[in-house]
RNA sequence: GUGAGUGUCGCCUAGCGGUCUAAGGCGCCAGGUUGUGGCCCUGGAGAACGAGGGUUCAAAUCCCUCCACUCACCCCA
C-alpha cells in the first residue's frame, strides 16, 4: 500500500473547517490592510535561494529539495516564500507601481527535515511582503498586522517579541564584538555552539543549552551597537508599537534563521512551553532586492505556519464554524420516482439550494439515516404515489413534521 | 544527522507464551412486518496481530534485523 511521502499529510475533509477558517481571516485581513495577493511557482532556481537565504543556514545546508529537470536546469522546491515574491518583484518591473508594494500569499512550503509535531516536510505558509519603503511607520503596520491576524483567529496567550539586528553598515561591528565576546569563553560553549562560533555567530544567541543560555544573556546585544539610523529606526518603530498598544517585548537574543534580515526581526510564539515555538516571524530585509540585481529597495515581511496555527486553536479549543452541508436531502422509492429525485436535485440545484441523495436504491428507513447523518435540514420523499400526484413529501428534519406538497411549490417552500 | 518511544479491523482499545484460526467500543451495512431518521435491540462485514528471520512442542505475546509512525534535539513556520 502506498502511503502518503514522510512528513506529508492528507488533509482530509474533517479538517478542512480549520484550513477554510484560517483562509477567509486571512482575505478579510489582507484586504483590510491593502494586500494583493501572489501566487508564485512551487519551484524556482535553486540559486534563488542559495543567494538569499544564505548559504551558511541550515535551510540551504540541508534542507532544500533541489532537483534537475530534463533540461538540465537546477530546481528547488520553494523552502521559504520572500525570495520568489522578490524574484517577481524584479521580473515583472512592480517597482513602477506606486511603493510600498504590499502582496500576500497561501503557499506550500518545501524542506527536508525529521518530522515532529508542528514541522511537515510539506507544510503551508501565510505569508506577506511590503516592498519598497524603509519607514518604520511600515514596519508597525506589518507587525500589527501580524497581530491583528492572530486575534482575529481567536488565539490568546501569544507573545511578540522584537529586536534589531541592525545593517549591513553596524552589524559587522557587532559581530566582531560578540565574537570578541564568545572567544573569552569558548571551554563554556557546547560543541554545536563551537561551530557556530566560526560560522554564523548570531545564531549562538539562542542557542537552547542553559550554560549557553546564561553566557547569551550576558553577551553584547545588537541593540547596542546600531548605527544612528538603525537605532533611530528602531526608537521609532517601538514608539509606533506603543502608539498602537501592541505589546511586544524586546528580546535581545531573538536571531532569525535566514541570512537576508536586516534591522527589524519579530516573531509570535505562544506563552505555553512547547517546542515549535514560532507561530510566524518576519522582519526587514532591505539588502534582498538589490542581492537579487535590482536597485536598492527597501523591504519587510512576515510569514506564519498553517499547521502551527492549528495545532494552538486545538491545543486552546478554539470553536471553528463548522463547514455548510447542502441542506435538502432527496429520498426516494421505486424505480419510477428514481427517475423523478433525479430530475429534481439537479433542478434544485440549478434553482441554488444545495441537494445530497442516496445514489442506490437503498430502502427509506436507510435514505432516512443517511440524510439525518448527513445532517439535512430537510428530506424530500418521493414514493410512486407522490410521482401519480405529481406531488412532494417535505419533511423538516429538526422538528420531525413532514406534509405533502405539490411539486411545482417545493422550490419555494424551500426558499 | 542524533536520541527516546510506539506499531493488533477505517478509528480507539483489550489480550503480554497455550483457552486467539484474536475480544470490545465507535463507525459502516442490514433487519426490528407492509413507504420514514436521530434513542434502543438484533445480526453482519471488517485485522492471520508493521515486515522478515529466530527461540519454543506451542508466539499477537520472548529475541534479532529492517520498515513505518510519534516525540525530542539540531533548526525553523
């Protein structure tokens, strides 16, 4: 038997109340904020991501689907949704349309990683992008937005955490500091902790060991070591947090995973220990286009995992609206009123009104359980005196009354 | 890549060396008189117990290998 690929999951229609509830509070949020959506494809050119991502990261180390078509080109499926939006930002010359230029998207997301509870080696992404303003002004209406996104899902007990990573310009400064820092106590380290000294410093901050964790709470913050914009950039982006009541706390060892940040990361976890933690992160990545061969422009965005998100509205038993089942069921006895059930589910249809029915002859009593699990406000019978009579039985399925009616009425009764 | 746990009908679970060609609940199907649901009752279909090998007179029950799943680490959404 086969069964569906390691870290892939079917998702079945018992589910799907959750996907289509996320999905609408997504729309309704993106409209309310400005944002156009964007499909991009399911794979690009692996130098895509090996440019923007970073080649350090674990992501293009080891987590990438890369393949060869048959034209010999390098393909990756997409392990993250900012580069492609970029990528489609430069290629079809958006930078002409007035800027910032604010699109979301829904989008399976592709890396090769042990499963466990909230991590799918198929998983699916809401993500947005605000592209071509450096304001901090934007930079508070993609956080809040984020925020606003979880409310609206009903999900509590979430913090927001924010820090600065600063630039191009200040962060070198600061990383030779931290690296100064780390060297004065390398027989502390872990041996994972060790590597990441040589490699990608910024990454031992959150490192999860405590005697790694004790020496990141003492070690040099990046807060400290911006440079005069990004330290006027962030002042005032925590006074626009303020203004709009989000509470964010900074947390100075919140380091993100992907190379392209700059200045402004954030990320939404909720309150419970547990693993997974993230719920959705994002920040700025002002260097990203200009990378990826465009002029300068600034850029931020956000990006919140489908599944996790679902894993909190269970964990916290969120009600969840439950998806609208057709509402007339069509029963029927005897081959002669089969021909008339047939007739009139597809002229109910057509009329709007939603029609399940036994396929088969089964017997009424059969017909009658069906439609009741079913959950049909309504059954109509039809037996062969009904089909003489050019008639209708209606039955309400809820107060157990049924009358019989004449069939060119039904289509009103049921309005 | 590392570590731990689990693997019996579609789902949940019992059985832990012989009474097991495997039991129960949910679900499914059919009946409970003639054309009527949700409750109740009765019956039925459905698993050779993840796969392979071994130990034993005897294995779902013990051992080994493999596979799969789950959880955690790494890392991230």
């Amino acid at each position: 038997m086969y069964r569906a690929p390691r870290g892939t999951s079917d998702i079945l229609p018992q589910e799907q109340a959750y996907w289509r509830y996320i999905d609408k509070k997504i729309v309704d949020l993106c409209q309310l904020y400005g944002y156009e959506r964007i499909d991009a494809p399911a794979f690009e050119d692996t130098g895509l991501f090996l440019r923007t991502v970073g080649e350090e990261t674990d992501i293009v180390e080891k987590q990438m689907y890369t393949f060869k078509d048959r034209g010999g080109n390098k393909l990756t499926l997409r392990p993250e949704g900012t580069a492609p939006v970029c990528r489609a930002y430069l290629e079809h010359g958006l930078h002409n349309l007035p800027q910032p230029v604010k699109l979301y998207y829904i989008a399976s997301i592709f890396r090769y990683e042990r499963p466990q509870a909230g991590r799918y080696r198929q998983h699916y992404q809401f993500g947005y992008e605000a592209i071509g303003d450096d304001d901090p002004a934007l930079d508070a209406e993609v956080i809040d937005m984020a925020w606003q996104f979880f409310l609206s899902l009903n999900l509590h007990h979430l913090s927001l955490q924010l820090n600065s990573t600063g630039c191009k310009k200040c962060r070198p400064r600061y990383l030779t500091e931290l690296k100064d820092y780390y060297s004065d106590h390398t027989q502390e380290l872990c041996s994972d902790c060790r590597a990441r000294l040589k490699r990608n410093p910024l990454r031992l901050l959150d490192c999860k060991k405590p005697s790694c964790q004790q020496l990141a709470n003492s070690a040099p913050k990046s807060i400290d070591y911006l440079c005069p914009q990004c330290d006027e950039h962030f002042n005032r982006l925590k006074r626009y947090l303020s203004l709009l009541d989000l509470p964010f706390a900074v947390n100075p060892r919140l380091v993100r995973g992907l190379d392209y940040y700059t200045r402004t990361v954030f990320e939404v976890q909720p309150e419970a220990e547990g693993a997974q933690s993230a719920l959705g992160g994002g920040g700025r990545y002002d260097d990203l286009i200009e990378e990826l061969g465009g002029k300068p422009t600034p850029a931020l965005g956000f990006a919140a995992g489908i599944e996790r998100i679902i894993l909190n509205l269970k964990q916290q038993g969120v009600p969840i609206p439950p998806l609208p089942q057709p509402q007339v069921f069509i029963a029927y006895i005897g081959d002669q009123a089969r021909d008339g059930a047939v007739k009139l589910a597809s002229a109910l249809r057509r009329a709007g009104i939603g029609v399940s029915e036994a396929i088969s002859g089964k017997s009424l009593k059969a017909q009658l359980r069906q439609a009741n699990s079913l959950g049909a406000r309504y059954t109509v019978i039809i037996g062969e005196q009904e089909v003489t009579n050019n008639t209708v039985i209606l039955r309400d399925m809820t107060t157990a009354q049924q009358k019989t009616i004449p069939l060119p009425q039904l289509e009103r009764e049921l309005q």
